[in-house]
C-alpha cells in the first residue's frame, strides 16, 4: 500500500503559509540563480502524489524532470537502497570496488539496444555522462569535433552548455565555451518549411551535407543527439532522421551517441526512445530515471570504444556511489515487475486523447506530440504557428494553484509538457487532465 492516499487534496493556498515561511528562509540562504517551478515545500511524495509541508496533495506531472518515474519511494528502491546505507556509504569505486556498481553495468549492457558487447561508466548527473562521452569518442577516434542539434539540450557545465542550443537561461553570460562543437539543424515537424512529411529526409540531407562541407566527417569524434529533444519541447524528429543521420555516423566511422538522459528507462514506452526506429546507438547516455531519484548516470557503449580511454582516465570520487547502484537496481527491479513500458504507452493513450479533444475546442493548441509519458502540446497565437509563451505561463500557473503540478519548456517557452511518474492511477491522471481542461476553459 502506498504511504500517502492517492488522491489530490488542497486545504491552503498555493503555496501555503508553512511553505511561504519556508520560501522565506530559502532566499535568505539559497542562491539567487536556483529557480524553482513551484515554491511549495515538499514532505512526502509516493506513486502520482507530493505531499506539502502544508498538507496539500499535488498530482505529480513532472517527476523530478523525467526522474521518479517508478515513484518518488517506490519500495523496492528505499529497501535496496536503505539496506545498502547500513552496509556502507562509500568507499570510491576506483579505490576499493563492490558489486553494485558491476551488477549496474551489466543490467545496462543487457537492457539498451544491440547485441554488441558492451561496457558502461558511472557518473552523477546527466551533464557528466555527456562530458565523459566526448571524452570516449575523442579517445577512440583520434579527433575532435563534436557535432550537436538545434534545440538540443546537453547540461549545464562549461562543456555541455555548449553543446545545449538554448541560451536562456542555461548559458547566458556564462562564456566562453569550450571549442569545436558544431550545430545542425534538426527535423522539427511542427516547424519544417515544407511539412512534417518532407522534415526527416530535408533535414537529415541538409545536416549531413553541414557536416562535410563546413567540418569535414573525417574530423567528426561524436555525433550526439536527444532521440526525443527534451528541453528543447519534446519534439520527436521525424521519421527516417535518427537513422540517417546514425548510418552516416557509421559509415564515416564517427561515434553516434543517443542522449537518453530524459527519454530513457521506459519514459516513452520502450526502455530507450531510439529502439522506436530501431537505431543501435554506439554509445548511450542515461541518468534522471535509472535510479529511482538517487543521483546516477552512466555511459555505456561498444566495449572496444568504451576501453579506449586509458586507465584512470574516466571515474570520479563519487562516480557510481554504492547506495546510488543499489537504489537502481530497485528502480529496473521495478519496472520489469510493474511493466512500466506498457505502463507508458497506456498514460500516452489517455493523454493524447484528452488533449485531442482539447485541441478541437482551443486553436492555440499548435501540436500535440511526445511518446509514453512524455507528452507535450505546444501553444501559438490563434490561427498562427508564432510562438505563446505567455499562455504557456498562464496555463501552467492555473495548474499549479489547483494543485496539479506541469512543467514548461521548449526553445521558444510555448510548450506544457507532462512527464507523470508511470506508477502513477489512471484516475488521477484523468483528474489531472480535467484540471488542464479547466485551465484551458479560464486561461
């Protein structure tokens, strides 16, 4: 049984008095540049519900951005986790090794797509699995330039916010950026000057023919790409994209890296987003829902591209941390047990028809799209495709104040996007799309 009743449940305001009190303290104490979403206090979260310090309950479309998709303390992560802090903490994989990290590793070379043999690396954050990426591509392939998509997102350290397309807020006034990183366009259906149908072959041709011409592939490490584009507005290039531009890859002997950070681990209804056009990846980056919440990512690859860095050349003093693995191994635990891929595809069933039946009723509703749980719907101004970031920002704060936590992204600021935990009843994902209906009706 979960520990919180799943149902919503509002007795303040949004945010309410203890959470504004906590707000409070938090701008005495906490640096200006960390945002937040919401500033309600979390105190207890479990299955599509957080709970506040004020005692609201607050249906959960965000996860955490794509993290707690088997719940916020799904049981078979706090038991293998809370089991793991009483055996130990820490002890630096690159000093004393355990086998939650190689158990780890070889969950992730069975789990991602190909038969290839495989290795992995273990990180912190998605950024860091990015980083170490490049670092592998440049080391197997002897050169240097990395090749990344419009409305990519990548992480924001020096390298990776480079590597991200958008400037505010990830890289603003934070330059210079790190050297030989190249951008090309990307197949954006909804956006595509002659139309989705056309947008994977155009696209692609006209990517690949950047490459040659302004890098030269012979130059090219890694070429690396969200197979769904997260904070760019969920937009799926279209189809034949992926694997043309990874059969280039291939055929330049160029490393293709799938960023699975936000798309992987069942989120879109296979266990990663580039099984969709049956794309093997030669490397794949992954974090955010491989471990239930706990900070985790890892690199993993062809094993011949995975040794080429020399020994000592990847790691990190936290890299792989032992609770960290075993909170992972409760989080796949728990979605081959619960199926959450079939889990997925059943919440992009419910949601896209509600939102279709939004989309008759509201002409600002530009495009609907995303798979599994990762779904998104892109705003315009009336009878146009420009861009509507202000009833973006409209809808998502009549959300929030009826207790329905969405998040916003997208390169323009126009797209809702909604990532529930894939744990998380149908009924609640029904009242949570009865409150956007309303926010819709009164926005």
């Amino acid at each position: 049984m979960s520990a919180i009743p799943q149902e919503r449940r509002i007795v303040t305001a949004i945010p309410g008095p203890k959470s504004q009190e906590l707000q409070a303290r938090r701008l005495g104490a906490v640096a200006g540049g960390v945002g937040s979403v919401l500033p309600v206090f979390a105190a207890r979260a479990n299955g599509g519900i957080i709970e506040d310090v004020d005692g609201n309950r607050l249906i959960d479309f965000g996860s955490g951005i794509a993290v707690t998709s088997v719940g916020s303390s799904a049981e078979a992560v706090v038991r293998r986790a809370s089991a793991q802090l009483a055996d130990f903490t820490h002890t630096c994989f690159m000093v004393t090794p355990y086998e939650g990290y190689v158990e780890v590793c070889e969950q992730l070379a069975e789990l991602t797509p190909g038969d290839h043999a495989k290795k992995s690396a273990l990180f912190n954050s998605g950024a860091e699995a990015v980083e170490n990426a490049v670092k592998i591509a440049r080391a197997y392939t002897k050169r240097q330039a990395v090749v990344v998509f419009d409305h990519g997102y990548h992480g924001r350290t020096n390298l990776t916010m480079g590597m991200t397309a958008k400037n505010m807020p990830y890289k603003n006034g934070f330059g210079p950026f790190a050297p030989e990183i190249y951008r090309v366009p990307v197949a954006y259906g909804y956006r595509w000057p002659t139309g989705e149908e056309n947008a994977g072959a155009e696209a692609s041709a006209q990517a690949i023919d950047m490459i040659v011409k302004q890098i030269g592939a012979e130059n090219v490490a890694a070429i690396i790409i969200e197979p769904v584009l997260g904070e760019g507005g969920f937009i799926e290039p279209a189809k034949g994209f992926l694997p043309a531009i990874s059969k280039f890859a291939t055929d330049n002997g160029i490393v293709f890296v799938a960023d699975e950070i936000q798309s992987g681990f069942c989120r879109t209804g296979q266990w990663f987003a580039c099984e969709d056009e049956n794309v093997v990846p030669d490397l794949i980056t992954t974090a955010k829902g491989i471990a239930g919440g706990l900070p985790l990512a890892a690199v993993t690859g062809r094993a011949e591209m995975m040794d080429a860095p020399h020994s000592g050349g990847l790691g990190g003093t936290y890299g792989g941390n032992p609770v960290a693995c075993a909170a992972a191994l409760g989080a796949i635990e728990t979605m081959k047990e619960l199926d959450l891929n079939a889990r997925a595809k059943r919440i992009e069933e419910v949601m896209k028809a509600r939102l279709a039946a939004i989309q008759e009723k509201y002409d600002i509703v530009g495009d609907i799209r995303g798979r599994g749980a990762m779904i998104a719907i892109e705003l315009v101004k009336s009878g146009t495709k420009d861009s509507n970031p202000e009833a973006t920002g409209a809808l998502a704060k009549a959300c929030h104040a009826e207790g329905l936590l969405v998040l916003t992204c997208g390169t323009y600021g126009n797209v809702l996007r909604f990532l529930p935990p894939l744990v998380i009843g149908e009924d609640l994902l029904n009242e949570g799309m009865d409150i956007i209906e309303a926010a819709f009706a009164r926005v």
